[in-house]
C-alpha cells in the first residue's frame, strides 16, 4: 500500500526542486559497489537533487538501492527520484519519477503517482519543449523537464547531440524548471551555463570519478562564476 503524502509534502518538495541546481543520476550499484559512499561524496560536494537509474538490474535490486538512495536524501535534505517506474517510485518512497518521451503519457504517469510527487520529463527538441509547456497549460502537472543531450554521452546511446543551442532556446521559452542534461563535466559547465541554463544535470562526472565530492564542488562553483546560482523566479 503506498502512502498518498499531504499537499504541505508535495509544496516542500516543489520547492526543494525550485532551488536545486546541481542534478545527480546515479544507478544501482555503481561501479559494482555499494552506492552509498558515492551518494554521500556527492551530497558532501553540492548536490542537491539524486535520481536512481537502473536499466539493467532487475526490481530487487533497484528496491535494495532504493532503500539507501531514500535514506541518504533524507540525510541530506534533498528530493529522491526514480527513473521511468511511477508505480515502483511509490513503493519505494520515492519524492517522485522521471520518465522519457518513449515512456507513458505525462497523464499516465501524473495519475499513477498523484498531485503531490514530482514529475520529470526527458525533452530533446524545441518541439518536445513545447509539448511539455501545452501539457502542463491543459492542467496536467509537470514539474520540470530535461533538455540534451547537450554533448554525446554513452548513457544515452544512439542519441544525437543537441547542442548548446537547445538549451539557449530553453532558456528562452521554457516557464518549467529545466536542467540541462548529457556529457556535461567541469570542464564544460561554464558554456552550458553562459547558453542559458540554471540546472545542470550529471552522471559520468560524478559516478566515474576519483574524487566525486571535488567534482560536485567545482561544478557547484561554475554557477557562482557565472553569476548563475539563483535563477531569476526559481
């Protein structure tokens, strides 16, 4: 049975969502290993949003991850989100789900978790953009959505870069919280920030590297350089 939480819930994490800017997805195990290490480097560096995303492993393994991704974010104070599974993201506790455009419907998956759970949508074009933006105006929720990849990168493979120019034109349309997403490390942060975005989304930076707590501080330290740690109305 999952647990519908209160409306007061589903404010604090919208806003915990308005102010977050650094975006970590991480999957299951890691590297083969335990995940919690990892998740606390990168709480400890400056991220202030995790996603789990697991491809490969099967619902039990996703569920024993689940339970220390669950437990480090309420450590730290910061949302949990589960990739593409709104029902699991419920049993799991999960603050709310990312899904992608060759998922369910953005109707499905708002009616599967309810009004107070996050919704994340994967966007890779100026149309897909603005399919978001009429969804959320004919009242079905969506509390923000990911614009990229901006660079290539193997996890998400056979996927074409869409370069910094989607994310200028996201940063001039978009009324949705974006964070721009795909091959973005420390040292290329800057550009995508100086094109417009406020949010910015990694996986290999952190995951694949020696010292993730570091990695997550200077990519932190980006925004300030570009006068890009609050964004103008959240």
């Amino acid at each position: 049975m999952s647990f519908e939480p209160s409306e007061g819930a589903g404010n604090l994490r919208r806003e915990r969502l308005r102010t977050a800017r650094l975006y970590f997805v991480c999957d299951a195990r890691p590297g083969g290993k335990d995940p919690e290490p990892l998740l606390r480097a990168a709480l400890d560096g400056g991220v202030d949003i995790v996603q789990l995303r697991e491809k490969e492993a099967g619902t039990r393994v996703i569920e024993r991850a689940a339970d220390t991704f669950r437990r480090i974010c309420d450590t730290y104070g910061v949302p949990f989100i589960l990739n593409d599974d709104p029902e699991l993201a419920l049993s799991v506790r999960a603050d709310g789900v990312h899904i992608g455009q060759d998922d369910m419907t953005v109707a499905e998956a708002r009616q599967l978790i309810g009004p107070n759970h996050l919704l994340g949508l994967s966007t890779h074009s100026e149309d897909q953009i603005a399919a978001a933006h009429k969804t959320a105006s004919d009242g079905i929720a969506i509390d923000h959505i990911s614009v990229g990849p901006v660079h290539e990168t193997p996890t998400k493979a056979g996927r074409p870069a869409v370069g910094l120019e989607l994310v200028n034109h996201a940063a001039k349309v978009s009324t949705l919280p974006f964070f721009a997403i795909g091959g973005i490390d420390s040292g290329n942060v800057v550009e995508v920030l100086e094109a417009g975005a406020r949010r910015v989304c990694v996986v290999r930076a952190i995951r694949d590297s020696s010292d993730p707590a570091g990695v997550a501080s200077s990519l932190r330290r980006a925004f300030a350089t570009v006068g890009a740690e609050v964004a103008p109305g959240g």
